[in-house]
C-alpha cells in the first residue's frame, strides 16, 4: 500500500511540472547550453541572453578560472562593447572567476587594431589570452536571421584549445537591439605634428607634411619629406614610429615567434622571407602597398632627415637617450617607444633589434640599426649596418614598415 501511495505521489508530482511548463511556454525562444540538454525558455529581451550566457559561462568553468572577454562580433562596436561590459559585470558580480579588467584587453586591441565588433581568430584569441594571462576566453557574435538574431557565446581554454562552455540563444528583434545596432563610435583622426609647414594631402587623406603622424590601419606612421633630384632623390614617404611589434604581428600573421614575449615588445626571430608575408598579408587586407624601406630611406629617417642634427646615433649623441644596447638593456629587447624619439618623432632606430631592409648585397639582405645585444657602438650609430641571409631568424632582428 505504501509504495502504491508513493508511485501516486510522484506520478502527481510529474503532472503538475508539466502543466508548469505548458502554462509558461507561450511565448518560448529556443536557447542551446553546452552541460546541459537543449531547452526552451522565455527570453524577452538582449539583457536576458547576456545574463544566462554569463551564468552558462560561471556555472561550467571552474572556481578561479581566469577569463578574458575578447570579442564580440557584431554589425556595431557599440553592441558589442555593451554586450561585453555587461557579461564582465555578471562575472565579476559573480565572485566565481577572476575577470581580466577591459581596459587592459581595449589595450592590445588597440596595438593590434582589432575592433570589438569585429572577428578575431580562435588562434589570435589564444595567443592574445597567453599575453594577458588568461586562462579562458570568451568571444561571441550576433547574426540576423530575419525578424530574430541568433545570440552565441563560447568560452576556449586558451591552453588546450578546447571550448569549456558554449550557448545559442534566439532573441527576438525590439527597441534596444535597434538602439545599439543603429549607433557607431566616433572615429579618432590621425595626429599630426604643428609646425608650420606646406601640406599635401595624398588621395587616402593622409597629411604629407614633415613629421605628420597617419594611423591608418593600426600602425602609426611618421611622415619623411623627400629631397635632392635626379638619381640621387629619396621621395617622400611614411615609415613606421615604431618598430612592428608583436601585438601587431600577432594580428596579420595570427602567431608570434619572438623569444621575448610582451605585445609591445619588437617582433623577433622573423626572417625576411617571412616578413613579405606578413607585409603580403597586411596588403591584401589593406588594399595598401606596405613594404621594407630601402636602405636611403632608413638612413634618411634615421638620420632626422631634412631636420637632421647629425647626430650619432638616431636623436642624440648620448647613447643612453635613445637606445637598448648591451649596456642597458638587461639582455632582451624593451618596449618599443620607450626611448627618445630622434628628430622627426621615430623611436628606436638606433638599438632594440636590427631591422630588415629591402635592400640586398648578393645573396644576403641588408639590416640597420644594431640591437640589444650589441656593444660596439659604430653597429649603433645611424649609419651601422649588416649582412645576413635572408632566411636568418634571430632574437635580435625585426623589422619596421614603408608605405611610399
């Protein structure tokens, strides 16, 4: 009789769920959890998806997982901005995982130009985690599909590769989604240098005025003015502030094989070869022409060209100003643009690593500047030189771009 009255209780118990969950299915929007079965749930609104995403995310990965919010693909930054402030905020409120800040993420974003709303690379999201120290990472994406936007979440282990925690939902269009698809953010325009001088803006808008700084595709560019004529002209061109960094590499190439590890260090251990690829690549996505600058062209920028002060070394006769050297360096490369700058605003011509040039001598290429290592001071100054074969990978050689 006992277990009768059981079997009653629990056959009552199952009927009264299922009634539950008919009365509350009017309105259902179909959501897919990786740990758990499909379901079918009531999700009114955007702020309903990033909630259970975030809480899918929390529940799944272990306690003191450290995690990092890359990116959000979207038609619009500011969705996405606001999607990943509002998945950090449910994180950290959760007090179960450590949150990388966003500010810290925005950082490399920038050095790499990648915009929150765009796509990044699984491969680019792990090595971009491995630079953060994250153990964990979490992008997502909206895609339309029609009246409705299929809203997808996923978090990688950045070690392993392998996804810890995934989520589809399907959210009906409304008034904020239209909200924040509609706006974009204000694009910053380039920085240019005050002097006075005669300008002459190129047909991609840039400013060809000595000393002017372009940022067109996340690689700050110094203007050089040309001079002579004849033979022996170098023509105005724009070549890096800076050397390419990692971070930078990291983005076209989606890799990193420096030794040193930091996203604002200088690329190394890149052969030449291996630079026309990443400039191929950096063409192709661009539709610009990038490329190695010659050897006039390094000298008269490193020189200061027609600001030039003949000094030594790229800025200064005081070497220590200016450049990572064996004496100062702590025997790896540095930051890049932590020195002084030499007359034009370029940072670190004379020191940090060598840098490739397009210029050949049989069959080896030619690198400028010295490096890190170096202690003999004439393979410092602007007019120190080397020949080395252009397959050669080192910690001490990498390279900055021309855009002519």
């Amino acid at each position: 009789m006992k277990k009768f009255i059981n079997v009653i209780v629990i056959i009552g118990i199952v009927v009264l769920i299922s009634c539950t969950t008919s009365k509350n299915s009017s309105a259902p929007v179909t959501a897919s959890i990786s740990g758990s079965a499909p379901t079918t749930t009531d999700m009114a609104n955007l702020d309903g998806a990033i909630q259970l995403a975030s809480d899918n995310i929390n529940n799944l990965l272990a306690s003191g997982t450290k995690v990092a919010l890359l990116n959000f693909a979207s038609p619009s930054d500011v969705f996405s901005d606001y999607v990943l402030e509002e998945m950090s905020i449910h994180l950290v409120n959760g007090r179960k995982l450590v949150v990388v800040d966003r500010k810290e993420i925005n950082l490399i974003f920038g050095e790499m130009k990648f915009q929150m709303s765009g796509h990044v690379s699984d491969e680019s999201a792990q090595e971009i985690g491995k630079m953060l120290g994250a153990q964990s990472i979490i992008s997502g994406s909206l895609v339309s599909m029609g009246d409705s936007y299929r809203f997808r979440t996923k978090a990688i282990n950045v070690n392993s590769a392998t996804i810890e925690a995934s989520s589809s939902f399907s959210v009906k269009e409304s008034p904020q989604i239209r909200h924040l698809l509609a706006q974009r953010s204000k694009t910053s325009t380039p920085q240019t240098t005050t002097a006075p001088q005669k300008e002459n803006t190129s047909s991609s808008g840039s400013i060809r005025r000595n000393g002017a700084v372009y940022n067109p595709d996340g690689i700050e560019l110094v203007y050089v003015e040309g001079k002579g004529s004849g033979i022996m002209a170098i023509k105005g061109f724009y070549i890096g502030k800076f050397e390419i960094t990692q971070a930078q590499w990291q983005a076209v190439m989606g890799n990193n094989p420096s030794h040193f590890k930091g996203a604002n260090l200088p690329v190394e251990m890149v052969s030449w070869h291996d630079v026309q690829e990443f400039l191929a690549r950096l063409n192709r996505t661009t539709g610009r022409n990038y490329r190695l600058p010659t050897e006039a062209e390094w000298e008269f920028a490193a020189r200061g060209g027609i600001n030039s002060k003949r000094y030594e070394y790229s800025g200064s006769n005081n070497i220590n100003n200016v450049t990572w050297y064996k004496s100062n360096s702590g025997d790896s490369t540095q930051p890049v643009g932590t020195k002084q700058a030499n007359e034009l605003g370029i940072h670190d011509m004379s020191g940090n690593v060598w840098e490739w040039s397009e210029d050949a001598e049989g069959s080896k290429r030619v690198i400028r500047g010295g490096s890190w290592f170096n202690t003999t001071l004439s393979e410092l100054s602007v007019a120190g030189r080397y020949i080395v074969s252009p397959s050669e990978r080192n910690i001490n050689i990498g390279f900055r771009v021309v855009l002519p």
